[in-house]
C-alpha cells in the first residue's frame, strides 16, 4: 500500500496498513518435523497478500534452545536450525517485499537464554568481564532472596549461582536471566542487533516487554497487591513500583529509537501493558521520539460492553491526538485467549468490525481472520512453561492461542505432513474451520475479513480519517463516524441480541454488514451485526 494523506499528513506504512503476527511454530511446517518453519511461512507469503495486510510480524526465531519457545534467546544475530537458517530467512525476506509486504521481528532485549555465551561467561565469577551485563545481589542478611520481587512464571524473580554465592534477577523462566541496561556495553551490544536485522531488510520489530528494561536501583521489597486472590497468578501478589516502568527505561528507548532512525522508514512497537496514562509517554516527544506504537491492548482487558469500549475508545484517541501520536489496536496476541472465545461467536464479526475500522493501526493474530478459537490442551500435551510452572492457575497457560495454523481439512489440517505429530494439538472443528473451506464459502468468516481490508482501501476515511463516536440511542450500540476531506463512513456495532431502531443514523445504504448482505437501507440494527454505512 502506498501511505494516504490524512488533511495535509502523509501516514506512514505502520499507519496506514495492518500488521499481522506470526507465530512460526505454528503457521507451516515445510519439514515434517511437526513444527512450522521459515519455509513454510515464505510459501504462504501469497496468502498473506490477499489478506490485504501490510507487514507480516514473526514471532521470535533467533538461536535458542526453546524452553521458553524462543523468548530465551542463545544467539540473537542467527536463526535458530529448527526454523531454517540465515539463507532461508533473506529468502523469506527478499519475496516479502517482492509482494509488497514489510518484515518485522520479535526483538527480545530484557534477557537472554542461561545459554547464550555472554552468560555463560558471567557464570564463571564475580571478576568476569560479562559479570556486570547481568542483575547480581547479594543474599539477604539472613542469607535468603535478596526481595520479593516475582517472576511472571512463578516462584522467585531470584535464583542462586551456587558457585559465586550470589543470586541473579530472572522476570521469566531462571533459564532467562535478565540483562543489565544500566550496563553502556549491553545496550551497545543489544543495537548492533537491531542493525544486523535491519541491514538483512528487517522493516521493523515488536519489542518484548519493553517496560520492563530497568529496576528500581535500591531493590527494595515490593508491596503485597490488596487486590489479590488465591487461585490468582502469583506475580500478580505484588505491585510492581520496582521492576516495571521505571524512569530509566525511557532513556534507553530513545537510545533504540535513534539506532533505527539510522535506517530509512524502519519503525517499532513496544510491547507494554501498562494503564494509558503511563503507555503513552513510551511514544515520546518530537524532540525525543521513543517507540512508533506503544501496543494498547485495552480492548483485550476491558469488558465487551459496547459503553465501556466506546468510553476507552473516545479516551484513547483523545489521549493520542493530545501528545500527538498514532494510536493501535489489537484484540489477540500469542499471550492472550483467542478474541472469538472471549467475545463469543455471536460477537465475533463485531468485534473484527471495531479492529478494522477504529483509527489506529490494527495488528491480527494469526488464524483469527477464519475464527479460530482456543483450543484446549490437555496436560499431557501442555508445553507452555507459564502454565507448567503453574498448574494451579488454569488460565496460566497460552499453548491454548498458539495451536497450529487451520489451512484445509487434509490430516493436520495442511500444517504439517499427514505422518507428523504437530507440536500442539489442532482444534477440533479444523476440517471446517479452514481457510480452505472458508475460500470457497462467500458468507465466510474469512471472506468478510478480506471485505473488510478491501473497503479500508477503498474507503480513505477508514484509514487516515478522524474519530468521532457518536450517540445511538441505545446502550447495546456503539457508533462512530470517521471523516477524511469531507468523505465520512459510520459504524454501527451491536453488542447485543436485539433489534435497535437507529433512525436517521443507520438509514443510508449500507458499504457491508457482518450479516452478509448489503442492505440498501434500513433502520434497524439486526442482533450482533456490524454495518459500515456510506456518510
């Protein structure tokens, strides 16, 4: 896509297009192994461009030994043997942008693999030249952790180096001690591989959890969380003043935003679950620009009410337009429950309305353009360390969101070779569920989703148009209008089951309906439909 003019603003390709997330273990598997592949993932390049989407994310690749399925990261300037190599990767790279379409990577830079070589040689003693890239305390007085601090995992945020005496800060698996930002050498070292990347044609990077890079020097305890239960994640039995958010991190990302400003047209977002009052100021300022897109995943936290999406909706983009930055949405993520199993399969299609036509950038999950759903997994086949290491917090594991890619009703649903024994079990209704099936089918789920993407590009206001909501009438409707040069289209999104008379405001011929028609008019809203309107 060419970037829209908005008034007298040019919108860049991380405005204007739609991001769309791979996990690579799951997408293709071009080798039999079970396990999806740079191979794979480049033979379905053509499927991503008839989406309509703009850049394709992948999901971490480097070398790593996969206890924590590539969040641990061994060699951060090699592709790991499981998905290819480095000649497969420009491959993948090189027919990308042959077909119009941008690359982004998982940057990983608040810790490493125990693997890779730098802590390896931290390991060997208190004098090491690597010693400092790495968190280290002492024991506490009484020889025990040296706070409470807790990892995301479970357990300790602490464990002991038996050999030195001390212990060292892991906000993950103990196999993914955390980095040392304060440390010029670490940083130095982690953006030369945003530009090892960026030299191979990387177009941009998700950062992983980008709020987390400094901790409170003074390491103190941090405060028991009123709020929670048993039964809760334990990481969440505190709050977190210390490890999270801390001045220091925004020094270090206006380091990392001037490293990609090095390049051309390159760009980041940050992932950070933080309210917007604290996630916006990741955008920076004109003058000390931070990240492109702070991710909002609001719309993944909040109720599925239409009230409360439309109160955070008007609040966001008011928010962006005061410090003046682009906002994003997203409702799925290999973190989070398929949005069609949190919204319901009545509200599905509304709920992809609202993604596509918010103003902002909207990054898909992958699958979710056909409907898929969680999936559940048994603990025998469970792999996520998160719910491994928490088997009394059911909804701890994320193996449920990253089942493999539902292609066809062949065996292994066209994932993997007939013979394989796919990483993760499928879904059960995969021999429906599939974009094969789903291509054939003009009611589709995945045919609306490319109706969707064709009208953005028809419908400039879609894109680069200002936000207005607008009141309905009727608590179960939320609408708003987008306006570009004097062009204006109207959503009407209904959240619930009845039959809302809108008048006036849905009475123009109708663009698309998530019902599958295009009335020509017609007052009423049907139960659960999304209908795009011309003025």
């Amino acid at each position: 896509m060419t970037p829209m003019a908005s008034g007298t603003r040019q919108l860049k390709w991380w405005q204007s297009g739609i991001i769309y997330q791979i996990y690579p273990r799951s997408f293709q598997d071009s080798s039999g192994d079970g396990v999806g592949d740079l191979r794979g993932i480049t033979a379905r390049l053509p499927y991503l461009r008839s989406l309509g989407v703009e850049a394709a994310w992948l999901s971490p690749i480097f070398t790593s030994p996969m206890r924590d399925f590539g969040y641990d990261v061994a060699d951060y300037c090699d592709i790991d043997p499981l998905f290819g190599d480095l000649v497969d990767f420009d491959a993948l790279v090189g027919e990308a942008h042959g077909l119009g379409l941008k690359v982004m990577l998982d940057y990983v830079p608040n810790h490493t693999s125990s693997d890779h070589a730098w802590f390896q040689q931290a390991l060997t003693g208190r004098d090491s030249e690597k010693r400092d890239w790495y968190v280290w305390r002492d024991p506490a007085p009484d020889g025990g952790l040296p706070n409470n601090w807790k990892s995301f995992f479970g357990g300790p945020a602490w464990t002991l180096d038996q050999d030195s005496g001390q212990y060292y800060l892991h906000q993950f698996l103990p196999s993914q001690p955390d980095l040392n930002w304060r440390n010029p050498d670490v940083r130095a070292a982690m953006f030369e591989v945003l530009r090892f990347w960026m030299r191979r044609g990387v177009d941009g990077f998700r950062v992983d959890v980008i709020w987390l890079l400094a901790e409170d020097e003074r390491f103190l305890d941090e405060p028991a969380n009123p709020d929670w239960q048993p039964g809760d994640i334990e990481h969440n039995s505190v709050t977190h003043i210390y490890t999270q958010d801390q001045p220091e991190t925004h020094q270090y990302i206006r380091e990392m935003r001037a490293v990609l400003d090095e390049f051309d047209d390159r760009m980041m977002v940050g992932e950070i679950y933080l309210p917007v009052d604290q996630l916006l100021p990741y955008a920076g300022t004109p003058d000390a620009a931070m990240v492109h897109l702070p991710f909002n995943f609001h719309l993944i936290l909040r109720p599925w009410q239409a009230a409360a999406v439309r109160e955070f909706a008007d609040d966001y983009d008011a928010a962006c337009r005061k410090i003046g930055t682009w906002p994003n949405w997203v409702l799925g993520n290999h973190d989070q429950p398929r949005f069609r199993s949190r919204v319901g399969a009545a509200q599905y299609r509304v709920a992809q309305t609202l993604l596509l036509t918010l103003r902002g950038t909207p990054t898909v999950y992958y699958g979710d353009e056909i409907g898929m759903a969680n999936v559940p997994v048994p603990l025998d086949r469970m792999v996520d360390p998160a719910g491994l290491q928490q088997p009394d917090s059911p909804a701890a594991s994320r193996d449920p969101e990253r089942t493999p890619m539902q292609w066809d009703a062949s065996p292994n649903a066209g994932f993997s070779a007939a013979e394989a024994i796919p990483w993760l079990p499928l879904a059960d209704d995969f021999s429906a569920v599939n974009v094969q099936a789903q291509e054939a089918d003009s009611h589709s789920d995945l045919n609306y989703f490319r109706a969707l993407t064709q009208l953005r590009q028809q419908q400039p206001a879609l894109v680069g148009g200002d936000y207005h909501s607008l009141n309905s009438g009727h608590e179960d409707v939320f609408a708003f209008r987008r306006i570009l040069d004097g062009q204006s289209v109207t959503v009407v999104l209904n959240f619930g089951a009845g039959e809302p008379e809108l008048g006036e405001l849905a009475a123009s011929p109708a663009l698309l309906s998530s019902c599958g028609d295009h009335p020509e008019s017609g007052t009423k809203l049907r139960p659960n439909e999304a209908r795009i309107i011309l003025g």
